[in-house]
C-alpha cells in the first residue's frame, strides 16, 4: 500500500495537471454527468399527534383490521368496502344495519348465511359505538 504526501506518492513529486498552482491540489469533485436531468426529491411531511389524538387513531385502526381480518374470515373478500365514515354518519341503528347489510350482500360472490351477517354487523356496530 502507497501513502499519498503533498507532494505526491513516496516523495517522489506528482505532475499537476489542472491550473491549480504547484504543490496545491485540484480541489473539484466531478461525480459524473446529469446533463441537466437531476432526480428531484421527494418531499414528506409528517406530523406529530398528541397523545389523545393517537390513542383514537390506534382505536380506529383497531376497529378497521378486525372489520377486515372478519370479512376475510368469513366471506373470503378482499373487495367488500365499509366505510366507517359513513356507517358513523347515519342516525339510526337499523338504517346503518341495512346499509352494512347491503354492502355484504351486493360485494361478496357466494351465497352468504343470514346469521352469519346478522352477526357480523352486530359485532361491528358495537365496536363503532365506541368510536
């Protein structure tokens, strides 16, 4: 292994070969060509929540996976949308009962027992009350 000196490699003197005066080194870096087409960043914002705000994210969250792991579970779709917003939008019970009914019936492809639902949609309104 050769160690480098100022004045070149085992004292022997290093031609300069840039206009940089004698003895100084070239001081450019030269990383390779862009030819002007340089990747621009992506840009992330992220926030911090408060403690409160993240416990009601986490019970959301909650909610949402065991809707989606039941709805695997039982039907074997991966395509039926609940949308918690909505469901949580509607006064009456039984108006959300039938909406969360019709979204089963209307998305999943194979014939579905009527106690099956009821259960399903029983289990998932108590868990939205709690939001």
């Amino acid at each position: 292994m050769e160690v480098s000196t100022r004045n070149g490699l085992n004292g022997k003197p290093t031609p300069v070969t840039s206009n940089a005066t004698p003895g100084t080194p070239n001081k450019h870096v030269n990383f390779g060509q862009s030819n002007g087409e340089e990747k621009k960043r992506e840009k992330f914002l992220t926030a911090k929540y408060g403690a409160h705000q993240m416990a009601l994210i986490r019970k959301r969250l909650r909610v949402e996976m065991w809707m989606y792991e039941r709805l695997q579970e039982i039907y074997g779709a991966d395509d039926i949308e609940i949308d918690l917003d909505e469901v949580l939008d509607m006064e009456d019970e039984s108006e959300r009962k039938t909406y969360i009914s019709e979204l089963l019936r209307v998305g999943c492809k194979r014939p579905l027992k009527v106690e099956h639902v009821n259960l399903f949609v029983g289990d998932l309104l108590e868990k939205v009350k709690t939001l």
